[in-house]
C-alpha cells in the first residue's frame, strides 16, 4: 500500500519475488514509512471464514508485533480472534486446498495448498504466493491513524471483506460503519444478485445495518463476475479451441467458478505493470488491463501500484478489524458512492508525513523460488 506515502523518512521496502511452477513470476514493490512510535497494546485482528470449504489464513508481519500463530486452519463457518500490537504493519490473505502433514509442512511436494501458498509451511515466514487477494493494514501511524486496504496488485483468488470494529470506542462508533467496511467479490462462488439486499428484518451485514447501508455495486452479472479476469492472467484457464497455438479469448467458453488470477504485474513483471524504473511515481504509472478489469469486480479494492487515493481506508486507531473470506453479497462501491474523501475520515497521510525525518531506510528484500529462499535485509 501507500506509495504515495513513502519519505525520506522511514521507508519499509518489501519486494519479493516469486518463481512458480508456471510461466508467471511476480513482482510488487511497496513502499510504506514507518513512524517510530510506541509499540504496544493489543488489536483485535479477527478473521472468518464464510468460504464453503475450510481454508488457511496467512499472515505476514512487516512491522510491530504480530499475531501469536501466523497460519492456521479455519473450518467453514468459523472464525478466530488474533491479537496484534498497536503499530503492527502486515497482510492477511486465505490459502486454498492445502494439504499438510503433522509437522505442518506440505503433505507432498513442496506446496501445501493450490492458492496462497507460503513455501509449503502451515506457519507463513513469507508472503503468500501470488496470486493472492491481500487484507493490507498499517496500524497507528501519524497523527494516530489506521490505514488499510484490500488489495489486488498481487492478484485475486478468494472473496474478501474487512470490518473495522469499534471496540468500544466511541470516537470509532461514531463513524459511518458504511464508509468503513469494504468488500470485493471477484468470483461467483456466493455471489448476490443484483438486487442484493442483506438488511430485511433488522438484519445487519458486514457491521452495518439498513439504518447505514453499505453501498453495493449493481451492474456485474454472474458472467461479468465470471469472465472479468484477462484470458491471459487466469491460473488456470479452461481448455479451449485453439488452445497451446493460440491464445483463446472466447468470453463464451465456461470459465470454472473458482478462477484465481494473476494481476498483469505478477505475471509479466514489467515496469509498466509493476510500476518500476520510470514508471515508478504518481502521475507515471497508470491503469493496465488488468487493473481496470480488477476495479471494475471490485471498485473498492488497491488494482495497482498507486492506486492509494482510490483504495486506502483511514481510520482513528483504537478499534480493531475482523477480515471475512468469502463474505458473500456483491462488491461494496463506497469511494463510488461516497467520495473518495468518505474513506479517509479527515485523516490525511500526507501533511503529518513531513514531519517525520529521522534518515533511516530500511529495504527488505524477500526474494522466494521454488526450493530457494533469500532474505535479505539492508539498513542504511
Ligand atoms: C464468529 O463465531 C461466532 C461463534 O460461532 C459467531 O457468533 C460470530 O458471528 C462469528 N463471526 C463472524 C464474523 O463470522
Ligand atoms: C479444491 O479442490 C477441489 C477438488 O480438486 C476443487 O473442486 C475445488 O474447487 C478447489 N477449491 C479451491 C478453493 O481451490
Ligand atoms: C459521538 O457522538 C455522540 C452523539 O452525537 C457525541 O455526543 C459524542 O461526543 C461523540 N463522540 C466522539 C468521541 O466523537
């Protein structure tokens, strides 16, 4: 996340590199200052699984104190409840199909899971691979501010949601739950119809109720929803006439419901793409096919490099946050609908930035193969 952000300052530099089994190699650079500040407390960081079949968080720490488990098992309907610290800066995504054995490693092979995949591990030392729909969050930050994000720079591979909970304090309740809670549903596994109303009978969804309604995206069709990712991106493109001579971009030709996809960065990692070189810099890098595709699925969602002004939620620290996988419903369309000034709640990451100059640059550079790991770690 948050590109735009990043100063002379603190900069906490992640890239990493993947090589998978497939052509697609992915590359996502983020940039994110880190203001030195207390790390303490305790923030919920709850995670459920609404998905039909059981699935495997992972979450990575970048900053502050993480959560006591960093991968687990999660049965359909189940949730769990997390802690992290105050200042935590990290990502949460879900892993699909996995099988591990009793040392929590892959059962065979070195993948344990179809999507998401961290090295075959049940416990995540590294990132996911790609492609992964991510739950980004930089908790406590100038002028103490939360900030987070979903993101599909990575690419997508399951439905997610994130709830800002309250917890209690008042300064948070009395936010518009509507302008808190964003939603993408990439896929048509439990998607709504476009009628799509969750608050009948005092029902509330997703945190909110009929009183503060989320805003939801009414246009896609379960085969827009379907066909949205670029023939080229899917993990797994059905066979097709033509296939293995020519690509096949039929929209007709029955996609599966479960369709993970590459953004066009992770597959082709060029700068373009990606963002790098001379692209790198607001106003340089632009909306490629993907990420106009991505956003047009799910509008409240990070589709590329700088897309921050679009797609980063900014909250008054003190509550928590709950991230439910296939939450079901349709999109929510609440910069669309509200502005993208709705989302940021007065905070600004910008002013309060250049306050914060203490010189250091930390570059972490998390490069990952098949088989070979290199971390690296760079203070200047
Ligand atoms: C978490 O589980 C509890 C107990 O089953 C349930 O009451 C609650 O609604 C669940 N929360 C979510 C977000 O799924
Ligand atoms: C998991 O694997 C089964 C059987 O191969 C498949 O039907 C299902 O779609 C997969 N689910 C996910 C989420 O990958
Ligand atoms: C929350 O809203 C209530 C009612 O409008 C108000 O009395 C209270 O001061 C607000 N609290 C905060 C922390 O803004």
């Amino acid at each position: 996340m948050a590109r735009k952000y990043s100063t002379e300052s603190w900069t906490f530099g992640i890239l990493f590199v993947s090589f998978l089994f497939g052509p697609a190699a992915g590359v996502h650079h983020m940039s994110m200052k880190l203001e030195p500040r207390q790390d303490g407390g305790s923030v919920p960081l709850s995670i459920a699984n609404w998905c039909s079949e059981t699935i495997y968080p992972g979450i990575l720490t970048q900053a502050g104190t993480g959560p006591s488990t960093t991968g687990f098992e999660l049965e359909k309907g189940n949730n769990k409840t997390l802690s992290v610290s105050s200042s935590w800066q990290g990502r949460v995504w879900g892993r699909t199909n996995c099988s591990f054995n009793d040392q929590g490693q892959a059962s065979t092979g070195v993948k344990a899971c179809s999507t998401g995949d961290c090295g075959g591990a049940l416990q995540c030392k590294i990132a996911g691979e790609v492609p992964v729909t991510l739950a980004e969050f930089t908790l406590n930050q100038a002028a103490s501010q939360d900030f987070y994000d979903i993101s599909l720079v990575d690419g997508y591979n399951i439905p997610l949601a994130i709830v800002m909970l309250a917890n209690g304090n008042s300064r948070l309740q009395n936010l518009s739950q509507s302008t808190t809670n964003p939603s993408c549903v990439g896929s048509i596994g439990n998607l709504s119809p476009t009628n799509f109303d969750p608050y009948k009978n005092g029902q509330q969804f997703l945190g909110t109720s009929g009183s503060d309604p989320l805003p939801f995206e009414n246009k896609n069709s379960q085969f827009t929803v379907s066909n949205w990712c670029p023939w080229d991106l899917q993990v797994s493109p059905p066979t097709a006439p033509g296939d293995g001579v020519y690509p096949y971009p039929d929209g007709n030709v029955q996609r599966p419901a479960f369709d993970p996809c590459y953004s066009a960065c992770a597959k082709y990692n060029t700068d373009a793409y990606c963002c790098k070189n001379s692209y790198d810099g607001v106003g340089k890098c632009h909306s490629n096919y993907y990420s106009t595709a991505a956003k047009s699925i799910c509008p409240d969602a990070y589709s590329f490099a700088y897309d921050d002004q679009d797609s980063t939620f900014i909250v008054p620290t003190g509550g928590g946050f709950e991230i439910i996988f296939c939450p079901g419903g349709r999109s929510t369309t609440i910069i669309k609908s509200k502005g993208s000034s709705a989302i940021s709640h007065g905070g600004s990451p910008s002013g309060s930035l250049q306050l914060l100059n203490d010189g250091i640059t930390y570059t972490l550079a998390l490069s990952c193969t098949v088989g070979f790991l290199l971390w690296e770690l760079l203070a200047f």
